[in-house]
C-alpha cells in the first residue's frame, strides 16, 4: 500500500497542471466566495459551503458541479493506479489546501471537520 501511496502522489504531482485546473476550474463566483469564506476546500478533496455561511442557489450549484468534475478526475486517477478514490481526493486535497492556506481571508476544512480561517 505504502508503495500504491507513493505512486499515486507522483501521479497527481505530475498531473498537477490538470488536478489544479480540474480543482479549480472554479469561476470567479466560485473564487469570490472563496476570498469571503462562504466555500473553502476540504481534507476529503472537495469543495464544501463553510458552516454557517449564506451560499447563494448559483454558488451551491457550483460548488456541486465541480465538486463532480473533480471525483470523476480522481476516480480516473485511482483506477490508473490501482488505488481508491478516497485515497486519490485525500492526496489531492493536501495540494488544494496548501495551495488555499498561502490566500489570506480563505477557509479550509481539516480532517477533524473544522472550518479554520487563514
């Protein structure tokens, strides 16, 4: 398995042109609600309404949109490397949130199910 991680991190890691641009092919409705922290990314690799936030009906529909683009990305990535989605959206998740953490005013969910302002 150990082996299985490693090959799937290289795989999103050389695919990381792609992983972004599915990640984040978000519009600017998406980007703006991220900047106002009414969505953030999550430690399972999706996008996610923060709690407590007022997400419009376009955002929400946004959100589930790429959200579905993004499992379809990672489950062809896992069946590529034998690995399972789960794992694959995880990994991914850990680039999405980095790449989040270094954008003041954003929020991120962990692995605990806590939203953290940056």
């Amino acid at each position: 398995m150990k082996q299985s991680i490693a090959v799937i991190a290289a795989a999103l890691f050389a695919g990381l042109a792609a992983l972004v641009g599915v990640a984040s092919a978000a519009s600017a409705t998406i980007e703006r609600a991220k900047d106002q922290c009414i969505v953030g990314e999550q430690a399972d690799g999706y996008l996610g309404v923060v709690s407590g936030a007022s997400a419009s009906d376009a955002v929400r529909r946004e959100v589930r949109d790429v959200n579905q683009q993004r499992k379809s990305y990672y489950a062809d990535i896992a069946r590529r490397n034998g690995v399972s989605v789960d794992v694959t959206a995880r990994l991914a998740a850990e680039k999405l949130i980095a790449s989040d953490l270094r954008r003041s005013g954003r929020c991120v969910r962990d692995s605990s199910g806590s939203w953290k302002k940056v």
